[in-house]
C-alpha cells in the first residue's frame, strides 16, 4: 500500500484515537505517533533518534550498523569502542523500533547527561538537562505505556 503524506498523517491520527478509545493494544506512544506526524509535515522535530547512541543493528557479518536504515557500518563489532558512539538528533526515518525508545529513554539519557555534566562542574548545562520540557513529555510516554514497558 502507498499512502501519501497527508493520508499518513490522517492514519496516525486515527492509531492515536484508537489507541486512547478503543482498548485496542497500541504500543506507540502517543507522544512518539505526535513525532512522526510532525516528521510527515516537515515540521521540526523534538526527538532526535537514539540509533548509533543506545540502539544499534549488527548484520550478518558482524558489521554494526547505529541502525538497519544506515547505508554505512560503524564498524566491525569487535572494533567498537566509545569513540565510535554517533548522537547527532537523526530525524531522518520512521522506524518505529528506534524512534519510539528515543521517545521514552529521553528522559533517562537527560538525567545522565545532567550528572555528567555536573561532575564536569557544568551547573548551567545540567540544569538545562533538567529543566528540559521534554522530559516531562517522556515521563508521560513512560507512564501511558507502563502496562507495556512492565511486561518486557
Ligand atoms: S532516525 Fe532512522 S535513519 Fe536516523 S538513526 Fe534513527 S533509525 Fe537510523
């Protein structure tokens, strides 16, 4: 099936109704279905993709890819280190697998970006860290897929 963007954005929207009304079990969180809407409309986006940071896909032959969309490996698997780590906010695709948990692990990956930075003596970034609004976003995703995120 090919669905144009505005067709995309109008299905989003009805998943969203679905998933508050209807008790049929959808995992997204609203607020990373709200994410993808704003992607579909060219909009600027508030999560940036935890691929190549916290989540990865290694292939066959041991290549590690930040994820399974990326035309390039990082590196062999044997060959990562830290300094391979890419955090560069992509907003590139939709793949539910890595952008939902961008959405939820937000506020984890803030809470250990403000304790990094205060261990550096970084007061100013660390608040920004906690004073983040989006923060408060993941909790909600957190707390509205509780049932799900209990069940891993
Ligand atoms: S947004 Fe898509 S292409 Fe970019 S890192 Fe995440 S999964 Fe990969």
């Amino acid at each position: 099936m090919n669905f144009n963007k505005e067709e995309l954005v109008q299905l989003f929207e009805k998943i969203k109704q679905m998933k508050k009304n209807s008790g049929f079990p959808v995992v997204n969180p609203t607020e990373s279905l709200d994410e993808m809407q704003r992607h579909l409309r060219g909009e600027k986006e508030k999560f940036g993709c935890l691929g190549g940071h916290k989540y990865f896909y290694l292939d066959w032959n041991l290549d590690l890819f930040r994820c399974h969309a990326w035309h390039e490996p990082m590196c062999k698997v044997w060959d990562w280190d830290d300094s391979k780590l890419i955090r560069d906010g992509c907003t590139k695709c939709m793949i539910d697998c890595y952008r939902d948990p961008s959405v939820l692990q937000f506020v984890a990956i803030s809470a250990s970006d403000a304790f990094n930075n205060l261990k550096k003596g970084n007061v100013a970034a660390a608040a920004k860290n906690i004073f983040d609004s989006r923060n408060l976003t993941s909790i909600k995703a957190v707390w509205d897929d509780r049932k799900w995120i209990g069940g891993v």
